[in-house]
C-alpha cells in the first residue's frame, strides 16, 4: 500500500474540488494507491511527495505567501496557473524550477504529474511548453527611449493625435514612431499591433 | 430536490468541469456536463418541464467560441437561463456575451461565491435594446473572425456601406465609445479563440 501525501496551498475551492476528483478516480483505479490531501503548513510533518500552490490570479511572486514561495524551487511543487497570467508564467520559467499545471487545459492527467514529480522530473502542461517555446523563439526588439514612450501610450489605448497632444509633438511625428515600432514587429495593421503588443512578453 | 434546476454545463477543461461538477452534485443539483457543441444543443433543445440553467467557461471554448455566441442568440426566447463566466474581468467582453443572450456573465474568480446565488430565481427578460438583432450579431462574428468589410460585404450580400452602418449600430449598442476598445474587444475574441491552436 502506498499513500501518496499531497499538501496544498488553494485559493479557489473549484480548482481544488477538481484535482480532489480527479485523485479519487485514480485511487478508485489503482487499488494499491492512497492519496491524502491536506493544506500546507510549516509544521514538520511526513515528507510530501506533491505540493500543490494555486497562484491564478497572482500578478507577480509577491503574490503568493512566503511559505510557497521557499518551495518554488522544488519539481515536487506544482504551481496552477492560468494561460492569461504570461509575464507570471514566463518568471517560473526562467526563475524556479517548480513543475507548472495550466488549469486551462483541455485535458491532462493528474498520474502524469504525480509520476513525473515523483521521478524528479519538472512537469510542465502542454499550453506552457508551447508559450515556453514561442516565447523562446521571439527575437528580441530594441526601441528607442521616445519609441518606448509611444508604446506605452498605445497599450493604455490612446489614439495618435491624444498622443501628440499629451507628448507636445506633431501628430506626424507620433505616426512616424508608430509605423517604426510597427515595422519593428512585422505588423501590418492596427488590430495585429494590439494583439502584439497586449500578448507579447518580450517587450515589458 | 425537483424544484432545483438542471444544469447544462459546457466547459471543455477537465479541471474546472470536475471541479464545478462535484461543487454543484454537493448542492444537490443535476448536472449534465457536455463534451461536444452537437451534444449541447440536443441537451437545450430536450423539453424537461424544469427549470434549466446554461452555465458556460468562456476560456476553454476555442475555436467553438463563435459557435457559442450564436446558441446563446438563439436560446434567449427559451425559458433558459444562461449563465457566462469569462478568465478575467472585462466589461466589453461581458457587454457582448449578453448583448449575444447570456443572463449573468461572471468571471472564473467570482464563480466560487457568487454562481450559487445565481442559479435559482425566474428567467430574466432581456431588456430590450441590450440584445444584439441577428445581423448585427452576424457581422460581429464576422469581423471577429478577422474579415474586412468588403469582404463582409461580398459573403453577406449587401453594400460595405450597410456593414460599416452595422458596426456602428453594434458599437453603440455594446457601448463601446472609442476605436482603440474595438479593437481591443477583437483582440480578446482572437486571444480566446487561437489558445489550442
């Protein structure tokens, strides 16, 4: 008989009531298996084979308490994330070493991760990899100090001529650093600049 | 126990459809969770004499996305009452997805402690003038799936001019006042729609 222990650190009781479902179907699979969930604390307790740190909604890793950040660099931590949080995700990645589980994928399998981690092996899921590889590949775009500005602006959804008013410059002169920054890109439009600049996290 | 409603879900990640599953069998409602949009649409066209609650995750639908805008549209006149959580807060988001029909639209944050004192209650009339008219909803869909007026134009048989008219009615009634949250609201559609790509 082997009880895998699981601690937790939740946030949202969905997520956890998910991975405790999915838990139960393979204990109810395997017959030799246990698992015993319990939240996290710094109190010495049995050695964990699994921690599992819900950061959706964590902007930065001050976000989260300063127990789970001591354990971000263990591959025995998993940490849920969602796609949306890229700069957060692209930190893990570069940063820790923790095992990280996107909650917005299609599928996976909760005996994957467990034998991943356990094997010390860094689990990462599907839609990471691939925002891990993409972002891997994106050369790096040096901007000008007044390009930089410009961009900023147009983040925040200003138009060019609430530009040129707000920088004291001709509206020309804004439009002629915005087709720079998007020639820079490779874009053509004004609907691909806002997507590049609202998804990309080279440029922050 | 009857006078609870069913629940139609839709949530294509497996770790919030267990997740919201279980919470919803605790509270002793019948869920019926669907895997495919043909599955969806037999389930909210099947006549049960209870009421029924449509509970959609916006952020797991993909490609299907636009797909769902138009069950949404055609569902508003069935007694369903049709509830939308988005992956984060975004009010022009959430002016479309009721503009397209949906009752509430929540974000993923707000589900834990705000979607069971949603469900029960009476079907909520649409005020008029929130409801998208369905060639409005037609050429939204349209330019969210990236055309150009012009073509937009060709495919719906009709002047640009009566497009860029369109669009302007949609703008006004999803108030969205500026050009620069036009496209922003193109730009989220996409970022949802090409995740699993």
């Amino acid at each position: 008989m082997f009880t895998c222990q699981i601690r937790y650190v939740a946030r949202n009781d969905i997520y956890l009531s998910g991975i405790r479902a999915a838990l139960e179907s393979i204990v109810s699979a395997n017959p030799g298996w246990d698992c015993q969930l319990s939240p996290l604390s710094t109190l010495a307790q049995e050695e964990e084979h699994l921690i599992i740190i819900d950061a959706t909604g964590c902007e930065n890793i001050n976000g989260l308490s300063p127990v789970s950040v001591s354990v971000l660099n263990s591959k025995h931590t998993l940490v849920m994330v969602k796609a949306i949080q890229r700069w957060f995700i692209k930190k893990l990645l570069q940063q820790y070493s923790c095992s990280i589980l996107c909650v917005d994928e299609i599928n996976f399998q909760m005996r994957d991760i467990i034998q991943q981690t356990m094997e010390n092996k860094r689990y990462l899921s599907p839609l990471i990899i691939r925002q891990h590889h993409a972002s891997s590949l994106a050369q790096p775009v040096v901007f000008t100090p007044a390009e930089y500005t410009v961009l900023e602006y147009l983040r925040k959804g200003c138009s060019g001529s609430e530009i040129s008013k707000l920088l004291f410059r001709s509206e020309k002169t804004i439009s002629s650093h915005k087709r720079n920054i998007m020639g820079k890109l490779g874009v053509r439009d004004d609907f691909e600049l806002n997507s590049k600049i609202n998804t990309s996290i080279a440029m922050r | 126990m009857n006078s609870l409603p069913v629940i139609i879900l839709y949530e294509p990640r497996i770790l919030l459809r267990r997740g919201l599953t279980t919470r919803l069998q605790d509270e002793g409602h019948q869920v019926v969770s669907c895997t495919s949009t043909e599955q969806l649409t037999e389930e909210i066209c099947l006549q049960t004499g209870r009421p029924r609650v449509l509970l959609v995750g916006v952020g797991g639908l993909g490609n299907t996305l636009l797909r769902i805008l138009r069950t949404l549209h055609a569902t508003h006149k069935l007694s369903l009452k049709t509830l939308v959580y988005l992956p984060q807060h975004d009010d022009v988001l959430a002016r479309m997805f009721k503009g397209a029909g949906a009752s509430h639209c929540l974000t993923e944050d707000e589900l834990e402690s705000q979607l069971l004192s949603l469900i029960p209650g009476a079907v909520t009339a649409c005020r008029r003038g929130v409801l998208l008219t369905p060639s409005e909803l037609n050429v939204l869909i349209d330019y969210a799936s990236g055309l150009q007026a012009s073509e937009i134009a060709v495919r719906r048989n009709c002047s640009y001019k009566t497009v860029s008219t369109i669009k302007l009615l949609v703008r006004n009634r999803l108030n969205i006042e500026t050009k620069s949250s036009w496209v922003n609201l193109l730009t989220h559609i996409d970022q949802l729609t090409s995740l699993y790509k």
